[in-house]
C-alpha cells in the first residue's frame, strides 16, 4: 500500500495533522497510534471520560523521569488517539487581561484582550446549561 505522509502518533498534534492533510481527496494519509481509538462516548471507558481525574492506568505509557539526579517521578504520556491530551485532566487557563493589552500596544493589535476575550469564550458555550460562563470578562 502507499501513503502520501505516514503519521506515528495519534496525539493532539497527530491527529489533527492527519485530519488536515486528508482533507485533499487525493492525499493517502496513515495515522499510526499503539493506543486505542473509542468511537463513541458509550465505548470509551469511564477513566478517559472523566475530566477531574488523569487517566494513568490503563492508557499510560507507565514512564518515568528523573526530575533531579536522584529522584525519578511518574512521567504520564498518552497511549491512546488523544495521546496525552485524552488522559489529562482539563484545565483551563486564561492570561492576565493587561498582559494581552500590552502585547497590543507593543503592536499586536490583535492580541489585546478585548480582541482575544471571543476566543477563550468560545469553548464554553453550551457546556453547563443554565449558566452563563459567556459573561465572564476576566481571567
């Protein structure tokens, strides 16, 4: 068989690179993962699904790492199409407001925070019905 690109790793970065170079008909695109994929919500099991937790069982590499000479510490990576992403536990984070409106002065005018607000709004909608997390206006 042949493949235009061959992708290892079915992570953030590689799935999304998979997506967009297989959005040309005619580019064969292989997206290589050693995790599994879960199609649908009712097929990925509860750990994956749950947001409060990170998920280092059964779609862990089970890595470690020496942070310092001496001392080695859990080192969680993914394996699983999410990689990382799917087994860590979310989080958002948003800026300072004034650090964006500086970058604005300095002259990124579209990254002040007025500009950039939209944005970090944006995945929120609908997420818990009933209250308006669209109104926030700051970090």
């Amino acid at each position: 068989m042949h493949y235009d690109d061959i992708i290892v790793g079915g992570g953030s970065a590689g799935a999304v690179l998979a997506a967009r170079l297989s959005a040309e008909p005619a580019r064969r695109v292989l997206l290589v993962e050693a995790g599994p994929d879960y199609p649908t919500l009712e097929s990925t099991p509860a750990d994956l699904r749950d947001g409060w937790r990170m998920s280092l069982q059964a779609h862990d590499w089970g890595l470690t790492a020496q942070a310092v000479p001496g001392r080695v510490i859990p080192f969680p990576r993914g394996r699983v199409v999410g990689g990382s992403s799917a087994v860590n536990a979310t989080i958002a984070l948003r800026g300072v407001p004034a650090d964006y409106d500086q970058w604005a002065a300095l002259g990124n005018d579209q990254w002040g925070w007025a500009k950039v607000l939209p944005y970090f709004r944006r995945p929120w909608r609908g997420v818990h019905p009933g209250v308006n997390l669209l109104e926030a206006t700051s970090a």
